[in-house]
C-alpha cells in the first residue's frame, strides 16, 4: 500500500516560512522593495511568484536559493 500525503499548508505551515523566505529573496537577490506586501496578501505559497511580480527567470534562483532552508524550517501544524 502507498500512501501520499500533501504536506504543503495540509499539515505543514509551509506559506508564512515561503513567504518570509521571499521577501528577504525580493529585497536582497532582486533588489526591488517588498515592504508593501503582507502575509495575508496572498491565499497560498502558488501565488508568491504573482504576489512579488516574479518572472520565470526570477522564480527558479528563489527556489534554489531558499528550497532547502523552507523544508528545514517548516514546522508541522
């Protein structure tokens, strides 16, 4: 038997450490000001890209730079 479960904001607090994650990645790696945005601005962590107006080439060096660091300081619900 296989058993999936989706951990993303199910049973992991994913989106407010992606969201922290982003906006220190929007402000220091792209240099633009992300004070304007809030947590509640966004439903999930699939609009952060939209959220920080992140183009495709922005959205992959925010993934390696930050993925490992997300998984590690996700805490469980």
């Amino acid at each position: 038997m296989i058993i999936g479960i989706d951990i993303d904001d199910t049973i992991a607090d994913t989106y407010e450490v992606m969201f922290n994650y982003a906006q220190e990645f929007t402000v220091n790696y792209l240099k633009r000001d992300a004070a304007i945005k809030q947590l509640n601005d966004c439903k999930t962590h699939m609009y952060i890209k939209e959220l920080f107006d992140w183009n495709n080439e922005e959205d992959i060096p925010y993934l390696e730079q930050y993925y490992e660091k997300i998984i590690i300081n996700t805490k469980p619900k």
